[in-house]
C-alpha cells in the first residue's frame, strides 16, 4: 500500500529477485500530485526517494518476490530531492 518512509535520512535502494515477471513489481513512486513513475528493480538497482509516497506495483498473484532495500537512517538528514534517480554512468 503506498506509503513514506518518515524515519530514512535518505534515498534508498532497493532490488528485487523472484519468478515475477519483467516489467510487473515496479516501485511506484509519485514524482508530483500528477506524475508517477515506476522503477523497474527486477535484478537491478534502482534509487527511490522513500520520503515521497511508493508503492510496489501489482504482479501475479502465485508468483514471488523478494525486495532487498538498503536505507539510512543515522546519517546526517538529507534535503529530500527528487523521488527518482538515474545512476550516474
């Protein structure tokens, strides 16, 4: 269900494994009030903004997935930014 993560100091993130299939389990993510955008972390790495409000995106029923999600929460607080972010090549 969406939600913020009020206690990351922050962005984390996250990766997902499982049988689910590609492009399905996206984290969905509000950019503002009237665009979404959903990172596709099935076996990559994907910076979210947790303080802005996510969700998982739906994928099938019978099928899994695991969510490992790396996030700060002693660190000096950041200034959130903005909810998505490309990894810098």
């Amino acid at each position: 269900s969406p939600h913020i993560d009020k206690q990351n100091s922050a962005p984390f993130y996250g990766l997902s494994l499982g049988d689910f299939e590609e492009g399905t389990g996206c984290v969905a993510v509000e950019c503002s009030a009237r665009v979404l955008a959903e990172v596709n972390t099935k076996n990559r790495l994907g910076r979210i903004d947790g303080r802005y409000p996510h969700w998982v995106t739906s994928y099938g029923e019978k099928l899994e997935r695991f969510s490992l999600i790396y996030y700060d929460t002693v660190s000096s607080y950041q200034t959130p930014g903005p909810s998505v972010f490309t990894i810098p090549v």
